[in-house]
C-alpha cells in the first residue's frame, strides 16, 4: 500500500452523536459506514424490541441490566 492510500480513521464520542428516538421506550446512537453499523441502544424499563433482522451479523453487549426473551 502506498503512503497516499492510507486512510485517517474517524474518531467519535458517543455522548456526541444524536439519541434517535425509537418506540416504545427505546433509544440509540449509530455510527455508520459502507458495509458497517455499530450503536448505542438504551431501553427502558419493560421495552420491547420488535421482531427484526439483518444483513450481517450482531454482536451484543449488556453494560447495565439484563434482557430477556419473552418467548
């Protein structure tokens, strides 16, 4: 690779970004690229997530609480 191809990476704070208002007590901030995602989502006490799917894979992590499958 040549030194001109080199790319600087973009640096974000996440308290930065815009909290997206989602239903039913949920919220989140992304950060996007071409083939990429990556988010913030907070829940409330009791939120659903609706059923959905992706292209890619998803990893999730859990820093506070706990989800639950309501199967």
């Amino acid at each position: 690779m040549a030194a001109t191809d080199v790319t600087i990476a973009k640096h974000y704070r996440w308290e930065e970004l815009p909290a997206e208002q989602l239903k039913g007590g949920l919220t989140r901030r992304l950060i996007t690229a071409e083939r990429m995602m990556i988010a913030h989502v907070y829940f409330k006490k009791g939120a659903d997530v609706p059923l959905h799917s992706h292209e890619n894979e998803q990893i999730t992590y859990v820093l506070e609480g706990a989800l639950r499958d309501r199967k």
